[in-house]
C-alpha cells in the first residue's frame, strides 16, 4: 500500500473529490440533523437518568456525534465499484495494469476517506459541538481515537471487498450489497450502542467484525474505553483486518482463476 503507484491512486481520489468539495456542505447539513434528531430523543429516554447501557447522557451525546462523522470517513461504495466492473468487464483491463487490483481499490477509497475526513467529518464535527453538548475527550486519548477510527476504515472496506467480489458468483449481487449496508449499520453500533443490546446478542456480535467499524472507536472517544480496555479494542480491530485480509485475498485468487477460465 505504500508503493508509490497505490499513493498516486489515493491522491489522485482526493483531488478529483476536491474539485467537488462544495457538494459536501449539504451531507454536513444532513449528518446534523441526525445527530440532533438522536440527541433529543436520547434526552428524552434518560430522563434524568444517570446512565443507560454504561454511557451517561453526556456520553451519549457524544457518542452519537463521533458516529455519524466517523461514518463519513469509513464509508465508501467500494461494493459498488467492485461489482460493477465485473458485471461490465472493466476488471478484465484493470488486471493487465501494473498494481495489485485490490490493492489499488482500496488505495483509492483511502484517498476519497482522507478527502471526507478533511472536508466532512471535521468541519461537521466542528458545527456539532458548537450546536450540542459534545464532550471532547483528552488529550491523550486523541491519537489512540484516531488510530482506532484508521483501522475501522480498513474493516469496513475490506467488508465491502468481499461483498463486491461476490459478483464473480452471483447473476446479481445488489441485494447482498444492499443487506451488507443494513447489518453493518445496525450492528456496527451506529444507531444504538451495542451495550444496550441484549447479553446474548452481544455475545454474538463479539464474533463479527462489525463492533471493530463504528462501536469501538466511538466508545473509545466517547470515554468508555480506557487503559487495557483501550488496547484490547485496537487488537481486536488489528485482528479482524487480518482475518478479512486473508479471506478477501483467498476469494480474489478463486475469482480470478474462475475469470481466467472463463475468458481463456
């Protein structure tokens, strides 16, 4: 990823988003009124709560706006791109080029998060603090948040590869891309904190890769994690990126043999 080839594909993303920068002032604008739209509803389920789920209303606040504007750096249509290529045969000339295909996908789409994190996530965190009780955390907390918030980009997308790449087996993978949106939505912890979900769910959930894309680092800025707790979520993150890795790197070589034959 650190050859010069996959760096000029990232920044060649950034720049080609850059000439379109003003399109994302509205998605700041609709990220804002999510999260006011979950803080007073979330105000209105504590009721002068202390705590819910280990969160206290504070927590929650903050929770819910490092959530939504870490999603503008970690989301990307990856899925999408992958598919479409296959469908329409791009990815046959995308193999004659010098640079790893998957490789080269996922360079690009961390060009367009950095894009996102500059122009989206930070601008739009800004506005939220500004309009709600968003808690910053310390400052020794931040780089282990942006760290964690890093390696959930690296989750996510290779997510996403393994659901692009079931284009190669299937007519028509848009619902399987459509159902990988909702379930990493719903059980990354975007929408609600996975520690109010039932115990037997999360125990569940503890064997998905979801928690690794929002829950953790949003807990982690949020002040839920700390110390060893802090360090056992990076290495779950670091884990689950090497598990994905491997199982998208193992479907691309049986895709790509099944092209081969395929085409001659």
């Amino acid at each position: 990823m650190l050859h010069p080839a996959y760096v000029e594909l990232a920044r060649s993303r950034f720049l080609t988003l850059l000439a379109y920068r003003e399109n994302f002032w509205t998605g700041i604008a609709v990220y804002i009124v999510y999260i006011g739209a979950y803080h007073f509803l979330w105000q209105a389920i504590y009721e002068g709560r202390e705590a819910l789920g280990g969160l206290t209303p504070a927590q929650m606040t903050s929770y819910l706006a490092v959530a939504w504007m870490a999603r503008a750096f970690y989301f990307n249509h990856l899925d999408r791109e992958i598919a479409a290529e296959i469908r329409d045969g791009r990815v046959a000339i995308e193999l004659i080029r010098p640079y790893n295909y998957l490789a080269a996908k996922l360079a690009a789409a961390l060009g367009e998060g950095v894009f996102r994190l500059v122009f989206f996530a930070l601008p739009g965190m800004a506005v939220a603090c500004a309009l709600f009780p968003v808690r910053l955390p310390p400052a020794q907390v931040w780089p282990a948040f942006f760290l964690a918030l890093f390696l959930s980009y690296w989750v996510n997308a290779l997510v996403n590869v393994l659901t692009g790449l079931a284009a190669f087996f299937l007519l028509d993978n848009s619902g399987l891309m459509h159902a990988r949106r909702v379930l990493v939505d719903l059980f990354s912890g975007l929408y609600l904190p996975l520690s109010f979900y039932p115990a037997w769910a999360r125990e569940v959930l503890g064997f998905l890769p979801f928690q690794a894309i929002a829950y953790l680092p949003n807990l982690a800025f949020a002040g839920g994690l700390r110390g060893g707790a802090l360090a056992r979520a990076l290495a779950v993150q670091a884990l689950w990126i090497g598990v994905l890795a491997l199982a998208a790197a193992a479907l691309w070589r049986v895709a790509h043999r099944r092209l081969a034959v395929q085409g001659g």
